[in-house]
C-alpha cells in the first residue's frame, strides 16, 4: 500500500467512526451523513492536514480529528450544493447524490449535521486548548460567509452571466481555495510549525487551490462522464465563464504547471520532507478524474 | 427600561456587529443573514445565558459572545425549517421567511453561514481556552445531529401522523430542549459555576423547555394570528399530534404550571439572585405570543 492509500484508509475509517448510528428513527440523517461521507473522493484536503502536519515535525495522528473535521465541512457543502434550489445536481462521483438517494429535507438537515460535527469533532480532541481553538477559528472562517460561502454566493449571483478572469479567481479563491488553505494551514497549527513553514503552506495553498480548479473545469471538456462520475460538458451548457473559456485551452494547461512548480518550489523549505507534497502537486495537475 | 429591555438591547447590538458587509456582490448572503437576525423573538435562549451568567458570578459581558452565538444557531435552524422542503413557512413573525424575502438558495447560504459564524464567534473570544472549547463541544453537541437536528430528524418522520405522549416528548426534548439546555449551562460554564449550580441550571433547563413548547402548541389552537405574526391552527390542520391533542387543553395548561413551579423551585438555590430566572419562567409560562 502506498502513503496516498495508506492516508486514506486512516481518514475513512476514522471519519466513519464519528458518525454514530442509534439504532433508532433518528437515525435517518445520520444515515444520509455516512452515505455522504462514504461516497468520497480523492480526500485531497483530509491529506494535505496530515501531510503538512507530518512534514512540520507534528504527529500524523494528532491531526486526524482536524482532517475529518474539515472533510466533514467539505462533504456538507457539496451535499448543499448539488441540492435542487443550488447546482440541482443528481449525481455525486457517480452515484446519486444525497437528496436523490434520501430526499430533499433528509439532504439539507444532513449537510446541517455534518457542519456541526465537525466543531463537535475538533472540541472533542486532547490537543492543548489554545491549538484547537485556533483551529475551530481557522475552519469556521474559512467555511463562512467571507469564505467558502461567500465565493458559493458569487456563483450564484454569477449565474448565466459572463464574468471577468478577474472575478472568476475571486470567487475561486473563496469557494474552493480558502478549503484547501485551511488543510494546509491546519496541518501546520497542529504541528505548532514556525513563520517560514506557515508562509510556504500557504503559498502552496494557493497555487494548488487555483490549479486544482483549473483542471476541473479543464476536466469538464476532455473527459468523457464515465471517467469523472458526473455529466461533462456542463459547463459549456451552462454558458459558465471557466478558465479554458476566458483562456483558451492551452493557456489554461500552461498555467496549471505554472502554478504547480511554484507550488513545489514552496515547498522545498521542507527539505526531503516536503518531497510528498511536491510529488502530491504535480499527481494533482496531472489528473483525469 | 427594565431589565429585560436591557438585555435584549445588548444581544441585538452584538448580534448585527458580528456580522460584517463587504459592500461587495457576496454580500446578498451576510444581507439574508442580518435580515433574520433582526427579525428576532424574544431572545430566550441568549437572555438565558447571560442571566445565568451573572445569577453564578460571572460578568454579563464575558458571556455575550456565547449568547449571540447561541441565537445564531438558533435563527439558522429557523431559517432552514421554514424552506420549502421543510415546513414551508411563507411567514416569521409576522414578515416574509428569509427564502421568501431572498430566494432559496440564499436562505439555505444564509443558515449556514449563521451556523459557522457562531462558531468563529465562540473561537474569537478571550476567555480561558479550555472554557472556550468546552462551549464549542457544548453547543456543537446541543444543535448537532444527536441533538436539535435528531429533533428536527424525527419530526419529519412523524409527518402526518399520529405519535405516543412519550415519543412527543422525546422529539422535542431534543427539537427544543437542546438549545435551551445550551443557553442555561452555557451561562454557568462562562461563570465557571460549582456543580450544584450547574445541576440547577439544567432542572430549570428541562422544565421551562417542555413547559415552552407546550404553550407554543396552545397559543396555536387560542391565539389569533395576528398576536403570533404567524397562521394559527397549522397543527389541527396539519393533524399534528401536539400535547393539547394528546392531553386536553386544561390538562396541558396544568403541566405548563407543574413544571414551571419545579423550574422556579430549581433556581432558589441561587438566592436573592435567582429571582430574575424564577419570574421569567412564569412570565414565559403566561405569554400569550
């Protein structure tokens, strides 16, 4: 098993553990919670928490509650957002999503529950108490209204409309960048790290956090449905103003190894240490799903 | 002005500072947000913690940012049970609900970025840390999927029909009774009460919570809608068990008065300084909105 598998498995069977099931008709949300969380993906941002936390000279294992915090906050705003009144997507990575698979209200009260599990999660560790409060800090703005949500509702106002590369990043930078930011950083907080290694987790936050989504949207005109578990073409469909449509193809392509190379470049302070989340950079830059 | 004018005064203008505009276009979601803000009630649960508070010694002060947190939570769940998929509720007291008033999508950003900002407002505090996170955990646990949300979980699933005297409870002792249970511990843990105190805080807790809701589910079948700035009878006509249905009205009204007597007993431990909790729990137990 490599480190990449070896990581997930510790995320999931940890993230699986949070959610308890009482036997009983309460149960429905916590039910719609778990199919979520099981129908994951790649666990980019669980990761880079352990990663960054392990390349900081913290231990991996103290960072698991703050990585299924922030993959529990992640997990919830795509349930959110696949929701009729949102993107009314009805699958998720293949499978129905979870308003189609439970029903609408089931959907909504289980992107509630994971929200709030999460700070449950992170309260609940031993860390000393000052660690964890910035942590609760860091996730809470980073999710909120001038984070995660506020580039979810630049999107909404966005809708159908053309908009600027300028606007396009903004509203990146905040729907999924500010996410991965707080992966990177959390890794950090927890490992106590010092100025240096916060500022290159951040640079590297930024530059991944922007190629990431470049490639998504590159993702939606080369790849075929069967490869991405979802519709393709949606964008285009949608008359969405993406990178490759603002760019052009090439560019696009261009500045994804752009900002991949900065991203490594950060994080060479890290010395051999850093060479997971180099290599973790360029496999991310170079997907197709 | 007495002192509960007093307090709601404080907790109003705390709550509309925290939440910030950017004079930006994300800004519809932080608008939504303050909207229901300040379309509030009473301001129990908040007055709750701020009074325990002081009843144990701590200063009112330290325990805004728990209170308004606490509301925070409160509105979100609001907003959210009045979304379509929910109970559809055109109205809140007596103005448009917040996905009347904006849209959909909105309302749902709105609540979740109430829910994560009482979180950010917790963190950002200057208590003693170890304080700060056991109120996380506290009000995490209170509103999450074993708590308020289990409550909402199961009211969905009793829709239109009819339930035992116990399972009624059982719902809204988590429905109803978590947050109100969050507000009088929360104000003795800012406090740092002894156990004796804290005990009393949940006696009272328990009883004016099911007393609450019971003469919530009263003033539906004898109020008018324009003293409630909401429909009236929704439950006769919905076919909601409620405890007037399952009990009678006078023997429902003679609960209402059985537990508030044991939640004013509960509070003589506080002395002189309980007197402000007793009388609320009867002025709670005679209102007529």
């Amino acid at each position: 098993m490599n480190k990449i598998e070896e990581y997930i498995s510790l995320i999931n069977s940890s993230l699986y553990e949070y959610v308890k099931l009482m036997g009983d008709e309460e149960d429905k949300v916590a039910e719609a919670m778990l199919y979520s969380l099981k129908n994951g993906g790649k666990r980019v941002r669980p990761m880079l928490v352990l990663e960054f936390c392990r390349a900081c000279g913290g231990s991996v294992e103290s960072a698991v509650p703050f990585a299924c915090a922030l993959e529990m906050i992640h997990t919830y705003s795509l349930i959110h957002d696949d929701l009729p009144c949102m993107d009314d997507d009805d699958f998720r990575r293949g499978k129905p999503s979870c308003h189609k698979q439970f029903d609408y209200a089931t959907a909504l009260l289980a992107g509630d529950g994971l929200l709030t599990l999460a700070f449950s999660v992170m309260a609940g560790t031993e860390l000393p108490a000052e660690t964890v409060i910035k942590a609760v800090k860091l996730l809470a703005d980073c999710a909120g209204y001038l984070g995660m949500i506020g580039g979810q509702t630049m999107d909404l106002q966005h809708e159908g409309k053309q908009i600027s590369l300028e606007t396009l990043k903004k509203t990146d930078a905040l729907k999924t960048g500010r996410l991965i930011y707080a992966a990177c950083t959390l890794g950090c907080l927890v490992a106590n790290a010092d100025d240096e290694k916060f500022k290159a987790a951040e640079t590297y936050a930024e530059n991944i956090g922007l190629a990431f989504q470049i490639v998504d949207d590159l993702l939606d005109i080369t790849s075929t449905s069967e490869e991405l578990g979802k519709p393709v073409g949606s964008d285009e469909d949608n008359k969405k103003s993406t990178y490759p449509s603002l760019l052009g193809i090439e560019h696009s392509m261009e500045m994804v190894e752009e900002l991949t190379k900065k991203a490594v470049d950060a994080v060479s302070v890290f010395g051999n240490d850093g060479q997971f989340l180099a290599d973790y950079a360029v496999k991310l830059s170079v997907r197709t799903k």
